[in-house]
C-alpha cells in the first residue's frame, strides 16, 4: 500500500492519478526480476491509500473477474472484484486512522 501524499509521491500524483501505484509497482518488479528469470509468472499489485491501482493490476484484476464470470456466469463478477479490493483499501485505510490516535492508556 502506498500513500499517494507522502513527500515522495506528492510531485508524482500531482501530475497523474495512480504515479505512486506505478513507482510501487516498478519497484516491485525490479524487486523480484529474479523470479521471472526462472520462468515464473510475476504480478506486481500496488495500490494508494487513495485508491488508485497500478495499471497492470487493474488489467490483472479484471482478467480474473472474467474468468470468474465465466465459472460463476454471474457477468457481475468484475465489479465484486473490484468492490472487494476498494473495501479492503478502505478497512487498512480505517486501521491507519485508527492507530494514529494515541489512547488514554498511554
């Protein structure tokens, strides 16, 4: 997960909607480059705390939906996918704001 107003970012996602998912994803493919070289299939998933994916995650997350609707043949499936993946965005995003308050405990 990236958070697209980090310092790093700010310039980036002023410029375009979803840079920082890009960079998190490129970082993650030079990453792990080793396991493409061995024949193994490789897909970066990035997303902001905003929301935005990497390009090449929505094309992933859509291609699965597909196939899923075509096992399920509810043509909904897509959206579902789609729908989940912004809820647990949202949940991580909820438990970030959480924890950024101090408790009385303290």
């Amino acid at each position: 997960m990236t958070h697209a107003l980090a310092d790093s970012y700010v310039s980036a996602t002023a410029r375009s909607g979803g840079a920082a998912a890009e960079q998190a994803a490129g970082r993650k493919t030079v990453k792990y480059d080793l396991l493409a070289q061995t024949g193994r299939l490789f897909q970066p998933i990035a997303a902001e705390t905003l929301g935005p994916l990497n390009q090449s995650s929505i094309a992933f997350f859509s291609e699965l939906g597909r196939k899923i609707a075509s096992i399920s043949g509810d043509n909904r499936e897509p959206s579902f996918l789609f729908q989940r993946i912004s809820i647990t965005i949202q949940r991580f995003n909820s438990i970030l704001l959480h924890n950024s308050f101090s408790s009385d405990e303290e």
